[in-house]
C-alpha cells in the first residue's frame, strides 16, 4: 500500500509528541517557578534526640511543628516576634500516646528575635495548665544560634496516661531541621501552566 510523504510526516510528528511534551512540560514548571512563589512562608521544623535527663532519660522521641512567617519582619529586632503555631506532633519512645496542639490549648507559639550576642534566638513554647496550685506543663524547644546551644524540654501531666504523675526531661543539642511547605496556591498555579502548556502544543501539533 503506498503510503505518502505527507502521511509519514504527520505519522514521524505524531511519535515525536511525547519527547516534545515532557520538554515542554519541564520548560513549562521551570518558568512557572520563576514567575511564582514556589515556596510560601509555611515553615516546619523537625526536631528528634534523646532525652539527657529527667524521668525520660535514653528516651527516643520525635517532634515536628509549624508556624507561617507571613508576618515576621526583614530585620528582626531585640523585642520577640511572635506568631501561632498551626501544627505540632510528639512521639516519645514506648509512650503510647501522640501529642497534638489539643493537649496543650493554654499556649502555643514560636518566637523569634536577636540577642546582645547577635545570635537569632528561636523559641518554640507549648503549655497547658496543670492541676490546681501547679505550674503549667509545657513543651519547650529553644535555640540561640550558637553552636550545640539548642534545647528540647518537656515537662507534662497526662491524667489519662500517667494518673497525674510529672515528668521534666531534657535533651540537649537535638537535632533540627527546618524546611519550607510549598504554598497550595502555588502548586495549583504550577499544575495549571502545567497543563495548558501541554494542551496548547497538542493543539499545535494536530492543527
């Protein structure tokens, strides 16, 4: 059967759509990222160790939290900025219990500012009340910016766990690691370009 020159090439075309598109598609994300915040101002930081002291000592344990930065200033000052914390999570080895933001409602919030020294010092505090007469439990995280100066304390009652007995335990130079959340907007603007990118060019290459 005779098959045309015009028909191999649209054929020859047809089986070069897919490179074509995955090129575009990267050309595509590349330009969107450049001309969109890939990244919002959602910030997380994990933090794991082992408890050094207290009745949790050897413990393994595990935090994760989260607080948007919209607000916070270019150059931060003496006096602390402050803002809510949006998420929390603890896991502490052989404790079968995972810790919200809804077990300590009294307080939560991240706080930054600049110290004599210079060092950014970084606070993130938790805390909820405690039985009558008692000092709050907390779960504080804090860090100055100096080398092995960070600190992971927490000090709790969990009636339903525990029937009212305290724990203060301590770890000293946790391990941190701080990561951006991509905006869901962003996302959504990059998937969007995305696909009309693709589209207008099979529309191209039927035509």
């Amino acid at each position: 059967m005779y098959v045309s020159d015009h028909s191999r090439r649209k054929t020859r075309c047809a089986r070069q759509v897919p490179v074509k598109s995955v090129v575009i598609a990267f050309a595509a994300v590349l330009g969107l990222a450049f001309s969109t915040p890939a990244n919002a101002v959602l910030m997380q930081y994990s933090v794991e160790g082992t408890f050094d002291t207290g009745s949790l000592a050897g413990l393994h344990y595990s935090e994760v939290f989260s607080f948007d930065d919209a607000s916070r200033p270019a150059v931060l000052g003496s006096a602390p900025w402050t803002t809510p914390l949006l998420s929390f999570g603890l896991d502490v080895e052989s404790l079968s219990k995972h810790w919200t933001l809804a077990d300590w409602p009294l307080e939560h919030t991240f706080s930054q500012w600049v110290d004599s020294n210079g060092f950014l010092n970084s606070l993130a505090y938790l805390a909820t009340s405690g039985p009558p007469g008692d000092p709050p439990a907390f779960v504080q995280y804090f860090d100055d910016g100096a080398p092995h100066s960070r600190s992971n304390d927490v000090k709790w009652y969990d009636w339903s766990v525990w029937n009212t007995i305290q724990t203060h335990s301590t770890d000293i130079d946790p391990l941190t690691t701080v990561t951006t959340i991509p905006e869901p907007s962003s996302l959504a603007t990059l998937l969007v370009g995305l696909v009309g990118m693709i589209a207008f060019r099979r529309w191209r290459t039927g035509a």
